[in-house]
C-alpha cells in the first residue's frame, strides 16, 4: 500500500493478521502514533511506515520483533529516544530513522545488531558521542549520521576501516 493517498490512522486490527510478513504503508497521509498492537507482530520481517506524518516515540517493546530484518520509519515525527531494547532485534538488516525528531544518544545497544547492512539516523537531535559499540557491526556497508549533533570521535575499526 505504499505510495497511495490513505490517510487518518494505522489500524490497530492490523496486529491481528498475525500471518503478515510485510507491512509496507510508506509515503501516504497517515497521521498519529503507531498502534502499539503492531509491535506484538511477532513474525514480521518488514515494516515500512516511512513519509508520513507519524508522531510519538519508539516503544521499548520493539524488541518482540525478533525476525525483523527492515525497519523503515524515517520522514516522519517521531520523536524521544531509541529504547536500548533495539539491540535485541539480531536479524535486523536495515534501520531506518532518518528526517525525524529523535534525540539522546544513540544506545549501545545498536552496536548488537549484528546482521546490520544500513543504519541511517541522520537529520534528528541526536546527541554525545557515536558508540564504540558500532565497531562491532561487521555487516555494515552504509552509515548516516549526518545532521544531527553528535561529537567527539568517529570509529576505526570494524566496518569503519578503510
């Protein structure tokens, strides 16, 4: 359903397709907070909510999502912190939070997402330092931090070695 013109909110019934692989609602009109109900979506492996005008914040039980491989919500309003709970979520390829309003530092927890491919956190209020943690992500082939206000050092080694 991505790329249509739906508007008003995710459904929370949505969660009750419990056979769903793919949740793809990326560049519509939607609006409001994601429905907690869909982070009980134990199965899913993709979900994309991005370019909308999704607001709230990332929920700690995130981490249910234990076969989910892409995370796409960036081009929002999200906002708050990333929960250290992400971490848990091993078989995730591709997180995508950019163009929205996170803030705080970015957890070490993300440095546990082993099979990460693609990390794009750029243009939010993120703060502190890049975490060393990151080193670890040896499957890693595009980073974007950019736009935010992160300091200090940025990684050497791992997938951040020449």
């Amino acid at each position: 359903l991505n790329g249509n013109k739906l508007s008003g909110h995710i459904p929370p019934c949505l969660a009750s397709l419990t056979s769903l692989r793919e949740l793809r609602l990326g560049s519509n009109k939607l609006t409001s907070s994601i429905p907690s109900s869909l982070w009980s979506l134990e199965y899913i492996l993709e979900i994309n909510l991005s370019s909308n005008s999704l607001n709230d914040s990332l929920p700690s039980n995130v981490q249910k999502l234990k076969v989910l491989r892409v995370l796409d919500l960036s081009r929002n309003q999200l906002s708050g912190n990333i929960p250290s709970t992400i971490g848990a979520l091993v078989d995730l390829e591709t997180l995508s939070l950019a163009s929205n309003q996170f803030q705080g530092p970015i957890p070490e927890s993300v440095g546990s997402l082993i099979s990460l491919e693609s990390l794009d956190l750029s243009g939010n209020n993120f703060s502190g330092k890049i975490p060393k943690s990151l080193e670890a992500l040896s499957h890693l082939k595009q980073f974007n931090v950019s736009q935010n206000m992160l300091e200090g050092e940025i990684p050497v080694k791992g997938s951040f070695k020449n």
